[in-house]
C-alpha cells in the first residue's frame, strides 16, 4: 500500500541525513521513479523535505526535522516480536516488514531491534509424530522477557533448572536465542559442556550477570534449530527403510505422521526417499494404505513381518469377498 511506503520513506529520511531515489527503491522493493514520486508526495503533503542536485546530493528533512512516527522503543520491538512468535503470527510476510521498519529507525534503537528480530524464532512443526501431550508441564512465561534481553545484550546467565532425572541444578549459559515450539519455549545456549537447549517451564529461577559473552559471528538462530530438531527426530525415529516413493503418495505418508525424507528424483518421476517411524507397527499401517504408490529397498525384516501380517490378515478377512 502506498501509505505503508510514505511512511517507510519517512522514517528512512528520520535515520539518515540524505537518501536517494536509488536507496528508497530498493530498501522498498519499488521502482525507482515510483519511489522519487513516493518523496514527491511527502514534499506536497507538507513535509519538510528537499533535494539536493548534484553529486552526493539526493533528498533530506529540512534542518534535520523529526517526524515521531512509531515512537518504538527496544523493549517495544522486544515485546512486538515475542507476541508475534508466541502467537504463530511471524511469519515472513511479518519479519520482512520488521526488518524494513528496524532499519530506518534511528540509533541505538535500531541495532537492538535488529538483534531483537534475530532472538526468536516460531516453530509450529511437531516433535516427529509425537502429539502434544496433556501431561506436558505448564507454561513459565516470566522467563521470556529477561532471557530475551540477556540474548540481545549479550549477558551471560545463572539458569536455576529442574529435570526429571537429574532434579534441580543452577548452571551458567551464554544466552543465544528463544524459541517458541507447539506452545513451549525453549532456550538455546552455549555450555561449558557445549551448545545445549533448556525448556522455559523447567527453569525456577534466572538470574542475568553483569558479564557480556562473544556472541558468534555467524549463528543463525533459525538455521541451529532446525539442525537439532532433525538430530532429535533422527535419533528418535526407531525404524527406517529406503523407498521408491510414487509423487501423489509423499504428502499423504507425511499426513499420516511418517518422516518422509526426499533425496533425489528418478527418471520415471518417482522419488527415492526414507521413511520412518517410532516402531514397525505404526510404519507397516501406514505403509500399507499407499502400498501401491511404495517400493520398499531392502526393508528391515521386522517391516516385512509386520507388513506380511496385514496382508495376511486383509487376505482373510475380505479375500472369500473379492472372489464372489
């Protein structure tokens, strides 16, 4: 919409004393004659803008005039970003706006809200097949704000934590980023023991130190996540297969809950892919219902037991009626 431009133009004029026509096109994703007739409206609906001709020249607010148009302050974008992840409403849509509105606000706003944008990452994805369970443990969400703000300014923190098999336990984390997971959030540190995540609903206390850590150069919050939760599935997943796999029957094995693994594409349009699942029984069933769309490659032989079982059972339960 045009009036999201103006105002994108605006604050881009606020952060930096001259833009061109050139830097607002591209920052905006338009046009360059749309974005000179962009600066041309601020001008016309009375705001205080010139252009300068000329080399280093381009457009600027008059005596360095201010326009408060968002009044967002850090802990403003904080909060913005963690409602939106807790929410499920991040999505890119969402985060390529707040990258845009983050880099024409002015310093030091802009580069805490920068690094707000990067310390929360939404995750609706479920654990492999699991379910969410009614026994999982209440949410903490006190924890949200002190955490994020120790992974913004780089504070190391004293975690006072309490697992099922270790019990409670205090351990010092350098803070790298929030993660929201089907309602839960987790925390991604770095450890003495190395990269480790903590559940927020099992932390009783944390406490922020004055100490700032390195933070990494090249983390990427969103990228690290989805290596430890395809470890977790990987490691979880109890039997696996290779398969052949027709292109219809992929989404719906991943309907039923099977991982489904694409590798590469045959010639014929079909699909090398790994299937898995938690045991040989829930993999056999669901196998079983595309089975003319699969071609298992050197199935383990509890699959093909189990596999053999079903179509034992199918054979006598409706082979007499397929004869008549």
């Amino acid at each position: 919409m045009r009036a999201d431009r103006l105002v994108a133009t605006l604050l881009m004029l606020q952060a930096r004393e001259t833009v061109t026509a050139r830097e607002v096109a591209d920052e905006l994703e338009v046009s360059e004659r749309t974005a000179r007739r962009d600066l041309d409206a601020l001008a016309v609906a009375g705001i205080p803008v010139y252009s300068i001709q000329g080399r280093g020249g381009g457009w600027r607010l008059i005596g360095g005039a201010r326009t408060d148009l968002t009044g967002l302050q850090s802990a403003e974008a904080r909060a913005l970003l963690t409602m939106a992840a807790a929410t499920g409403q991040a999505t890119p849509e969402f985060a390529s706006a707040m990258r845009k509105l983050t880099r024409a606000l002015p310093e030091p706003v802009r580069t805490e809200a920068e690094r707000a944008m990067a310390a929360v990452v939404s995750d609706g994805a479920a654990w492999g097949n699991r379910q969410a369970s009614v026994l999982d443990e209440p949410r903490r969400d006190e924890w949200i704000e002190p955490l994020q703000r120790a992974v913004i300014q780089r504070r190391s923190v004293t975690l006072g934590y309490d697992t099922p098999r270790k019990g409670r336990s205090q351990r010092r984390v350098d803070a790298l980023g929030l993660i929201t997971k089907q309602g839960v959030w987790y925390l991604l540190a770095d450890t003495k023991a190395g990269r480790r995540s903590f559940r927020l609903d099992r932390m009783w206390s944390v406490e922020l130190s004055d100490d700032v850590f390195e933070f990494p150069d090249d983390f990427d919050l969103e990228a690290e996540w989805e290596d430890i939760t395809t470890g977790y599935i990987e490691r979880s997943l109890r039997v696996t297969c290779e398969a052949i796999v027709d292109a219809w029957a992929i989404p719906v094995l991943r309907a039923l809950g099977v991982e489904t693994v694409v590798h590469e594409q045959q010639p014929d349009g079909r699909s090398r892919a790994t299937l898995g699942a938690w045991n040989a029984d829930v993999l056999a069933a669901e196998i079983a219902g595309v089975i003319a769309g699969v071609e298992l490659l050197d199935p383990p032989r509890e699959l093909t037991a189990r596999l053999s079982e079903i179509g034992t059972m199918l054979v006598s339960r409706f082979g007499r009626s397929a004869e008549r």
